[in-house]
C-alpha cells in the first residue's frame, strides 16, 4: 500500500495510540487519538486496554478472548489511565483484568485471556460470498454522495481522515433508506503498515471490532448514528480470536443482529481474512433509546 506522507503520520499516530505508555509496573497511560472531540470511542478504549493487558503477558500467550463493560462515556481529548491486574499466570493460559481510569472515574472494567499455541482439532464457518473490497466505495465516499442530507458535525466527522479504512459491501442508514434484514458486511483495514507486532494487530482489530455493530441492530428500524431521534451507546462488548490475521490487510466483517427490545440492541460479528480464515468474533449490546430530538 503507497501512502503519502500526511497517511504515513496518521498510521504512525495510531500505532502510537495504541501501544500505550507504561507509567510503572501494572499502569499505563493510553493517548487520545489526534482530532478527536466529544465522546471516547468505544473501540479505542477496548483496544488500549487489550494492549495494556498484552503487555504484562509473555509474548507467546497471545490474546484468545475479552469481555468489557462500558460504565461511563469517556472524553475523547483526554488520556486515560490503565490498571492491571495479574490474575494468574499458568503454564498455558493466563488471566488479566483491567480498569480503564478517567479523571478519576472508572469508564471500563475488561477482563482478558491469553493462550499458548497448542494443536488440536479445527473447523470453523464458510466465509460469506461477498464482493470483495475492489471497486467499493469507502464510508467516507459514501458520505460525500449524500454530503446535504447529513448533519453538520456527523459530515465533518466522515470527512477526517481516519487509520482505518471501511469499505460496506451493505448500504445502511444514513446511505439507503427504508427498513433491512439485520444483517451486515464490511471490508476495512488499517490503511497502512502496521509493523510485525501480533499484540499490536490484535488490539487495531479490538479497535476496528466495534465499528458499525451497533448499527445492525438498527437496521429493521431504519436508524442511524447520525440521526437526531436515537441515542447510541456500547454497553458492553466481547471479543474472541482464533488465530493470526494482519489488521492491516483486508479483513471481511461480517455482522447479525437476532434481537433488540426495551431501549437495547444484541449484536454479533465474525471476522475473516481475505483468503477466508475464520479469526475474531465479537458480541456486543448498546443501548439504541428512541428520543424526542432537541430544539435548536
């Protein structure tokens, strides 16, 4: 991949976001991404805190599974302090837990496990036949096909140039209307070189793991993010991977929602690589509250 240099900054920046500043033992300090405003992306929080569990685990367990909770909304231009707790260190798995620590409030709470390569037996689900990201437009080119009819601030957002690039081989809300199967597919990659750490790939896909899910749970409803008569929020958010995978090759990620009721969306994904290996799947519920829209 050939990036200009303003590209190669912003894939420098992120790596650096992710890879956390150790404070001492146990205690890391995670930057806040360049540009960002308003509320802390959910994903960068889940991300920083895999790394931050990474790190006080022997290179060879790598990440096999996590499960966070979301308790309060963090504030995106701000870093956040990570404290880890060494649960046990076994001869093939070991155990972390992690709390993600702003201004003094806990704003997660994520506990994650790690596993030693070993054989055994394998299968795993076909890879959806999808068209592959070729010739798709990104959700940044999508935005600008339909630059007047998003709001102000959810326009310039779209506008940013961001580290990881998405393709949707589904067109959702804002960019088609009317009522959907709850049902999803999206292409993205970090759009850049990553370098050759295996923790730091593990934690982009926890970063990218929560793009767009939420959103399936929206689709038979005919909502968006964007959209003035919905409040959005991850409440909690699992994650479990099988295998080795680069973040920034092609990743296919395939989503499902089979409920929502009472203010609250369930949401599933599966994450395969482009020669189809099954690698990640994820879980989340988020809140997706109907609300009055505000005057202005």
């Amino acid at each position: 991949m050939a990036h200009d240099d303003g590209m190669d900054d912003l894939i420098g920046a992120f790596a650096e976001v992710l890879e956390l500043e150790p404070v001492e033992d146990n205690f890391f300090r995670g930057l806040p991404m360049v540009g960002a405003r308003g509320r802390t992306y959910g994903g960068l929080v889940i991300s920083q805190a895999l790394m931050a569990a990474s790190r006080t685990v022997e290179a060879d367990k790598p990440a096999h599974s996590l499960h966070g909770y979301f308790m309060r909304g963090g504030n995106a231009t701000k870093p956040v302090l990570y404290r880890v707790e060494r649960d046990r260190d076994g001869r093939s798995f070991a155990t972390r837990r992690v709390i993600a620590i702003q201004d003094g409030q806990p704003i997660l709470n994520l506990a994650a496990s790690f596993h030693r390569a070993e054989e055994g037996w394998h299968h795993q689900d076909d890879m959806p036949d999808v068209p592959g990201p070729e010739g798709l437009p990104t959700d940044r080119e999508l935005a600008e096909q339909i630059a007047d009819q998003l709001p102000a601030d959810h326009l310039e957002f779209m506008r940013r140039p961001k580290p990881v690039e998405i393709r949707p081989v589904d067109l959702r809300p804002p960019f088609r209307r009317g009522p959907q199967p709850a049902r999803q597919s999206l292409w993205f990659r970090v759009a850049g070189r990553l370098g050759d750490d295996a923790a730091l790939h593990r934690s982009a896909l926890a970063f990218a793991s929560d793009f767009s899910l939420l959103a399936t749970a929206m689709l038979p409803h005919d909502k968006a993010y964007s959209d003035p008569d919905v409040m959005t929020a991850s409440l909690d958010h699992a994650l479990w991977l099988h295998g080795d995978f680069r973040a920034d090759e092609w990743l296919l990620y395939s989503m499902d929602a089979p409920w929502a009721g009472g203010g609250r969306g369930f949401n599933r994904g599966r994450i395969f690589t482009r020669d189809g290996r099954l690698v990640a799947e994820s879980a989340q519920e988020g809140l997706m509250r109907p609300i009055t829209p505000r005057k202005a």
